[in-house]
C-alpha cells in the first residue's frame, strides 16, 4: 500500500488510528498492539498476499533465534546461533534481490548458459532485514532484553517504517510500544504528526512526482539530449531521489508522532554539505548507522592504521551500493562515493583550508554526477548521459522536458495569463527555483515539525497541501526506493 493514495489517506489511516487508540481506551494496550499489528500486515500484503508468507516467516525465524540465545550460555552455541541467523537473513535477501544478478555474471564469465528465474522482490526486504539483523547481532551481544513476540512483530513489520525505512532499533521503538502512556491519544502529537505528514506527502507528490516526468524521459531519451538537456536531467533526477526519498521518512516520522511514537530522523538536509563525508552524516542517516555499527567496527574501524581504514571505508560502500541494487550500476556508485571517501579522510588537512563555499560546490556536483549512476539502467547509458555534458552542445530546453511540469493546475493559471507563451520553460524554470529554495533556503521539515505551532495559518496551508495532494493521486507512482 502507498502513502500517496486514497485507499491509504481516506480509509487505512483513519481506520488504524481509531482501531489502535479505540483497542487501548477501552481494553488493554496488548490490544491495540494486536490490531496495530493486523493493520500493518495488510499495510504490507496489500499489493501482493505472497510477501506476508516471507516476512511471517522471518520474523518468526529471528525470534526463535533471539529465544535460543537467550537460554544459551555457551560461547560455541551462541556463536553457532548467531551464524544460522545470519545465514538466514542473508540468504533470503540473497535469493530475492541478488539471485539472478548472480547468475548472470556467472553465465557472462565463464560462458555458462543458467537460466534465469521469475523471482518477485518483496517490498522492503533490505529494510526488514537489516533491522532483523541489528536485533539478532544485538541478542548475541547480551544488549537486548526479554521482549515478547508480540512487541518483536510490532517492531519488524510498523507500517511507517516496514517498506523504506527509516532503519529503527529495538531500543528505540520496543520500549514505546510497552509504554502504557504512548497508548492514549494525544492532540498535540497528533497534530504535529499530520502537519509533518504532509509536508512529506506533498514532496513526493507535488515536488519528486513532477521532476521525475522530466527524469523519466530523458533517460529513455539520452540520443536526444545535448548538453543543456543532460545537466538538467542530472540535476531533476537529483532533486527528485531527495524529495521522493526524504519525503517518505518526513511521512513515516509523522505517522509515528501520530501515534505517540517517535521514529529516528533521516535526512538532515543533506544537499548542504560541504564534504562527501559530511553529505553521509545527513543523507539516509540509520543506514549510514547499521553500516557504522554492524560492518565498519566490526572490521576494526579506524582503530588500526590508515590503510585499514581506508580499506574499511571502502568495503563499506561497496556493500552500501550492492545493497541498493543488484547492478553494476550500483556497484560502481558505491565505490565512487568509497574513493571520494577516503581520499576526503587522507586530505582533510588540505581540504579545510579551502573555502566551504568551493567544497559545497564541489560536493554538490559530485552527487549529481553519481547519481546519474545511480539512475541509470547501465553504465553505458550513465556513460552516454555524461559524455552529452562534455561535449559542451548548448541549446534550447527540449519540450518534451518542460511538458513534464505542465500539471493541470499549470493550465488553470495558464488560461488566466498565458505564461507558456510568454516563457515556454516558465513552469520548469518556476518548480525548479522553488525546489531549490526549499532544500537551501529554509528549514527542513523535520526542523519546521519540532518548531510548529498551531496557528491558523499553518493549519489552512496544512490542509491546502493535503486536498491538493488528494486530488493529485490519480498520477499516483511507488517511491523511488521502494526498489531496495
């Protein structure tokens, strides 16, 4: 089920939110938690009933395993346990999302014709699953305490967060689903959550939606492209990934608060950051923590020596890509972002005497040359797109390009001063200063949800932002990282 629907705005939420509240006013909180648990089951069943058989699955494999860890207390045996879980883990995410990645490098080294198989990719396995290993790994370090099946389930399958993130931890969200107090309604964290909410709901559909028009065809368009073109299919598509992505995260952490709970941030306007190292720190932020925690000290971290830490940096991205995609493509956005990494960490020094205005820019280009990679259905068309920037052939906007930005409501406005005529880019041209306004210019939501307050003002542009939404829904389209 999307965020950006009817069914979801007009039906699931109201009804999970008077189930969970109605179950715990009037009976006991497990009550509300059963129903909270059934509602984010069919939240993630919806499209397709045979994810249900994979995720009901792990979650009860990872929790027999959490139990047996518990009642063990030799160091073989607990080692053998954790080992079985992250074979587990890691094999249903191998199988579903690299199986036939596999099996085509396979067939293209060494000649071999293996026949690929139809496997549908579950929604969220690399979220799920990563959040199941975190607990596992944590059970196996003694950090975690008695929790029961119920508050596991809960945990593993929240609807705001199950398909893309944030990645939570146990000792994050557990504990608030046994607090008896975060069961009551409460208008000021409703209120709050809904006002972020929107603000999500309206970057994937009024702002990500529309620059991915633009995305979409010049892709499928690249012979087309010259330069002036390629930069600003670059540019849209970096644009977009953020406010697609970072618009989901504003979306669950405004459920969250909805219901009393209160999930990780995310992003932290990552776009202003003036190093590649710094961009990490702000962009998809829980999983640069998993990562951190689970892969990087495990290898040693920066504890032995710069080599091994330039080593440990770059494995780390190199899993960052492959976990993002089973594509080459993926693969060598990774190892871009690894290179530029550790060479940021060996001239630190060097860097900081430059102006930050310069490492802003630098750093800004960088992003959206990789994620031209990133988008791209191969290297070679990744290649194709920006060899059209360097061939410096300068012309007019394509119109199939600014058509992308011309919305329905564009022609309301265009038939009362026909703008089009006047500039034929004035749509794209307004959508693109405004985009760019609003991820250098203000606040981030996140920051504007800490900051609100309910005024009248903010609480009609609120609802402005959601009836446009609403009637916008019929373009509806899956969030970008839906994918991973």
């Amino acid at each position: 089920m999307l965020f950006n629907s009817y069914i979801f705005v007009l039906v699931f939420l109201p009804l999970c939110m008077i189930g969970y509240f109605g179950c715990s006013h009037f009976g006991k909180g497990t009550y509300g938690q059963v129903f909270l648990l059934g509602m984010s089951l069919w939240f993630y069943g919806y499209f397709h009933v045979e994810y249900l058989f994979i995720i009901v699955f792990s979650i009860l494999c990872n929790y027999g395993f959490y139990v047996l860890l518990g009642r063990s207390s030799g160091s073989g045996r607990r080692k053998r346990l954790l080992a079985g879980a992250l074979v587990l883990d890691v094999g249903i995410l191998f199988y579903y999302k690299y199986f036939n990645f596999f099996l085509e490098n396979v067939n293209g080294i060494f000649g071999r014709n293996f026949a690929l198989t139809s496997i549908l990719l579950p929604l969220g396995i690399s979220f799920f699953t990563f959040q199941q290993l975190s607990f596992v790994i944590d059970a196996y370090k003694g950090e975690v305490p008695a929790y029961r099946f119920l508050d596991y389930a809960c945990f593993v399958t929240y609807f705001p967060q199950l398909i893309a993130g944030p990645i939570v931890t146990h000792d994050e969200l557990i504990p608030q689903f046994m607090d008896e107090e975060r069961k009551r309604f409460r208008w000021d964290n409703f209120v709050r959550g809904i006002y972020l909410f929107v603000l999500g709901l309206s970057k994937k559909v009024l702002i990500a939606d529309t620059f991915g028009n633009g995305v979409n065809w010049g892709f499928a368009n690249i012979g087309e492209l010259d330069s002036t073109n390629g930069f600003l299919v670059m540019l849209f598509y970096t644009i977009q990934i953020y406010f697609d992505f970072s618009g989901y995260c504003d979306m669950a952490v405004g459920l969250g608060r909805m219901m009393n709970l209160e999930l990780p941030l995310n992003f932290h306007s990552p776009y202003r950051a003036a190093s590649i190292t710094e961009f990490w720190e702000r962009w998809h932020m829980t999983l640069t923590r998993f990562f951190t925690r689970y892969v990087y000290i495990p290898l040693g971290g920066s504890r032995k020596g710069t080599v091994r830490t330039c080593r440990n940096v770059m494995l780390v991205f190199l899993v960052s890509g492959l976990w993002h995609g089973a594509d080459w493509t993926f693969v060598l956005w990774g190892a871009c972002h690894g290179v530029c990494s550790v060479l940021t960490r060996l001239c630190k020094g060097t860097l900081e005497r430059i102006p930050q205005a310069v490492r802003w820019l630098g750093t800004f280009l960088f992003l959206n040359v990789t994620w031209v990679l990133f988008r791209a259905d191969s290297i070679g068309d990744a290649a194709r797109l920006l060899g059209k920037l360097l061939e410096l052939d300068f012309g007019p906007v394509n119109g199939s390009l600014t058509a992308g930005f011309y919305l329905p409501e564009c022609g309301l406005l265009d038939s009362l001063i026909p703008f089009t005529r006047i500039c034929p880019e004035f749509f794209l041209i307004v959508f693109t200063a405004a985009a760019l306004f609003l991820l250098f210019g203000v606040r981030n939501a996140y920051e504007k949800m800490k900051a609100f307050e309910p005024e009248l003002g903010r609480l009609l542009l609120t609802a402005l932002l959601l009836v446009w939404c609403i009637c916008s829904f019929s373009g509806v389209s899956t969030f970008l990282y839906f994918n991973f």
